[in-house]
C-alpha cells in the first residue's frame, strides 16, 4: 500500500476534518480524491497506490466520516458545507486546481463547485453519479443509511455486508469483501461499527428529493471529464450517462462491466479509465502553455 500522512484542516466553522496525504509529483495539479455518502479516504486506496508519486493524492474524509470530527451541527451534513470544506483545504495548501476524483456524493460536489469555481478544477472523474439519480438507488440507500449496526467480529461484518451487497458485486469473493468491509468499518471497544457519523441521514431524504441537477453538470463544460458508471448501477442510468456524455465537450463514458453502484477502483477498467483522463489534464495544460 502507498505510504501516507495523515494530515488535518479546520473548516472554517471549526471542525476538525482529516485526509491522506500520498506525496506526487508538485509540478502537476494533484488528484484530490471524495468519498461517497457513508464512505471515507480509504477507498481511493487503489488510485493512490497506482499513482502516488507521480502524482500527489490527496484523499479527504468529509465531515462526519473516517478522520474527520462529527459535525456538533447534523443540519451542516449537506454538499454545500462540504464544498466550502474543500476550497477551504485548496486554500490551506495552496492548490490553485486539482484533479477531482467524485465518487457518488463526491461526484455531486465536484460539480457543485464548479459552478461557482470552475477554475479550481484541472479535471474531474464523475464515479457513478450524474446530474438525475435513479429513485431505485435512493431506495436502496435509505434502507441502510444512517441505521447503527455493530458486528462482534471481522468475519460477521463481511458475512453480513456480503450477503446485503451481493448483487452489486457479483464477482467479489472472500478476499474482495475482506477488504471492502475494512474500508468502510471500524474497529471500536470490542465492536466492528461503520466508520461514519450515523445522523448523515437526517439530510438524505430531502437531498435525493432535490430537482435535477443538469447546470451543475454543465458547469463542467471545457474540462477533461470522465464518467464512470457501473454497469448494475441503480442510481446512475446507463440514458443519464449517454445524455452526460454528449451534454458538454471532452467527456470519455466508461462502463465498468459486472459492477453495480460504484466502482471501486479495483477495477482495471477504472483505473485505467483514470490514467487516460489524468493524460487528458496533461494535454491540455501543455496546450495551454506559451
């Protein structure tokens, strides 16, 4: 596994938030990885063990979640508090833009931000989330979000994770669901717990209520985008993703096979679907260089 830092932030109401910090290449805008609703900094453990060094990767937990504190305020679980966290981490460290790289809620905030920022963002990789949500997907969430569960062991945590998942990652065996369950879980006073702040949910409703969010999306419009879908997804629909695709300029539409929602990164597919789009920033940097 790629060697990190854990490293800290304040929001500017004063929360203490935490990310991996994978040093990279600083003549490059980094790779600035988000996590999905339940989710933290350790899922983007493939993408900054595929390209750490060459680029810095920097993976955040968003408030709430992994590292970072819980919120005194669950009213702030919303992607517009989370935006203004990370211009507040950009500015921190002195990042002008940065390669997003949105997994589901991290995908919303990334587009989110560049509506009101767009500079800030050198590229973005949009994983299975666009601008209309499948109400199946919403379904699906509201069934387990924000619901506290404890397992007694590792082995119960991955038997019941397995066999509530199994249709959104078919192929996985025992090694796979090891190790997903690990990236999402704690170990806590005997306990195996999710790693996140359970009153998230009190947002969710209203949040997969909202309109479709199509001129967030197209905000993107003159930066290298890549769409990721999984190819079981219930909440990006393989129409969404066509419609993404020919919506603004310089977009490539991966579908990754055997797959529901989301990729994660585990993938060749979608790893691979990354290194061309960080290829894409590359050019297009050099391009615009006198």
């Amino acid at each position: 596994m790629a060697e990190w830092t854990d490293r800290y932030w304040n929001s500017a109401d004063g929360v203490k938030l935490h990310y991996r910090d994978h040093e990279g290449n600083r003549d490059r805008p980094p790779i600035l990885c988000i996590p999905g609703l339940t989710r933290n900094a350790r899922d983007f453990e493939p993408v900054a063990d595929r390209f750490a060094g060459d680029w810095r990767v920097i993976s955040i937990d968003l408030r709430g979640r992994g590292g970072s504190a819980f919120d005194p305020d669950p009213a702030n679980y919303k992607p517009m508090v989370y935006v203004a966290d990370i211009l507040k981490i950009l500015d921190q460290l002195g990042i002008a833009d940065a390669v997003f790289v949105g997994t589901s809620l991290g995908g919303i905030c990334t587009m989110a931000l560049a509506l009101g920022d767009r500079e800030r963002i050198a590229g973005a990789l949009l994983n299975d989330i666009g601008p209309v949500v499948d109400l199946a997907g919403i379904e699906r969430i509201a069934d387990y979000v924000g619901k506290p569960t404890t397992f007694a062991s590792w082995d119960e945590a991955i038997d019941q994770v397995a066999a509530r998942n199994d249709d959104v990652y078919p192929d996985y065996g025992r090694d796979e669901w090891d190790r997903f369950v690990r990236r999402m879980a704690v170990e806590a006073n005997g306990e195996i717990r999710f790693d996140y702040d359970m009153r998230i949910a009190g947002n969710f409703e209203s949040a997969a209520a909202a309109p479709e969010i199509w001129p967030l999306y197209q905000a993107l419009d003159g930066r290298p985008v890549t769409i990721l879908r999984g190819e079981l997804s219930d909440l990006l629909s393989a129409e969404v993703a066509e419609r993404m695709a020919h919506e603004i300029a310089d977009v490539e539409l991966v579908t990754v096979p055997r797959v529901g929602h989301a990729p994660s990164f585990d993938e060749p597919e979608s790893l691979a679907a990354l290194e061309r789009l960080l290829a894409r920033v590359l050019a297009a940097q050099n391009k615009g260089q006198p």
